[in-house]
C-alpha cells in the first residue's frame, strides 16, 4: 500500500519543504493534505472550531461510524527562518501514508481518522 503512494508522498514533503508555512497560517500546506486524503477516500474538514487562529487545524475520517477508531497526528507547520528544520514536513508524510495505509488494511470494524 506505502509503494503505491511512495511518489505522492515524497511529493507531499517536497511540497511542504519548499513552502514553508508558520503556525495557524498553514493554508497552502492544509490545502494540499486536505486534497490527499479526499482522494483516499477520507472525509476531511478545515477549521475545526470558530476560532479564528486554529483555522487550519484539519481533520479527515475513514470509516467514520466505525466501532474502534485509530488516529495520527500529523505536523506541518515550519520554524521561523529555519523552514522545516525541524522535519514536520516528513512527519506529515509519515502520518499521511500510515493513515491511509491503516484505512485499506484494517478490518471493517475500524475507522481511521487523521488530525493535524
């Protein structure tokens, strides 16, 4: 299952890598996630509160009704003047596959949700 998102994910780090964004002002980064898991068959939503700062706070389900449930964070806010220094960039690529992976593995008794 990883090998065949292997390119999109690596597409995903470089993408965030390169544009790095600071935190609660994540929009392009949530844009792009938001769109990976839309097509893997995640129900996704931005802005998971009323509060103006947590406005790319971003959650995605699979299997939403799902008896159990197993979740993964995934990071991708940047550092000011060191960008993705500290790796979010991969941590949100790694929690990304394991999400999607986890969601097309799992008995049908499980859901998946993504938070970030």
């Amino acid at each position: 299952i990883i090998d065949s998102m292997a390119e999109e994910l690596r597409d995903i780090s470089l993408y965030l890598h390169d544009n790095p964004e600071l935190g609660l002002n994540e929009h392009k980064a949530v844009k792009i996630i938001y769109q990976f898991l839309e097509n893997h068959n995640f129900t996704s939503q931005v802005g998971l509160t009323d509060c103006p700062e947590l406005q790319t706070a971003l959650r995605g389900d699979h299997n939403h009704d799902a008896r159990h449930k197993i979740a993964f964070l995934g990071e991708y806010d940047a550092l000011p003047e060191l960008g993705h220094g500290c790796g979010h960039n991969l941590i949100a690529m790694m929690s990304l596959g394991a999400a999607v992976a986890f969601s097309q593995s799992a008995p049908e008794s499980w859901g998946t949700t993504f938070f970030g």
